[in-house]
C-alpha cells in the first residue's frame, strides 16, 4: 500500500480484499459396466493418486454410488470431468463423471 500526498492532502490506497474463485467437486458416479481396474488406472492418470488411494475411491464409488476425485477451481473440475469422460468413451466404458459446487 502506498500514500501519496495531494494538494497537501495525503490520500491512502483502499484495501481489495478478493474472494478466492468457488470450488467445485469432482465426483466418480457408479455403473454396473466399467471395471475397477480401469477405474483405478483413470483415478491414477487423470487425478495422480497413488494406486491405494485410486482403489479407496474406486471402492467408495462402487459402494456408495460416487466418490469424490478432487476438489478444484471451476475451469480444472470442468478439465477433469472432460478428461474422464474423453478416456472412457476412447475405451468404450460409460463412465460418467460429474462436478458440482462445494
């Protein structure tokens, strides 16, 4: 912050204090067709989990319906959601991916 002086008056910079952008939640949704393997080979490549934390996820989308991959700005979640998708429809899997607002 600096003040300048004016006229003989000192003027002081205003403090901005700007909102961190909104973050969003990658979620891995369940289906009864994609293998676990290729679920955990897709939690490694496109999240860069270790193999023990690919499969906890993999078991918590298996078990629970979907599981969170990450947590991330708007323009990454959207990314990664694309990534997903884009793997899974190369490998004729129906994966889907989702993301929404935490």
């Amino acid at each position: 912050m600096t003040a300048r002086e004016h006229a003989g008056n000192t003027l002081e910079a205003e403090k901005v204090r700007a909102k961190p952008p909104p973050l969003y939640k990658v979620l891995l949704l369940n289906d009864d067709y994609t293998p676990m393997d290729f679920v955990v080979v897709v939690l490694q490549t496109v999240f860069a989990m270790t193999r023990e934390k690919a499969t906890q996820v993999m078991l918590q989308v298996h078990r629970e319906g979907m599981g969170v991959c990450g947590t991330y700005t708007q323009e990454v979640a959207a990314a990664k959601v694309d990534q997903v998708i884009g793997i899974a429809r190369e490998h004729q899997h129906p994966l889907q991916c989702t993301m929404e607002e935490t």
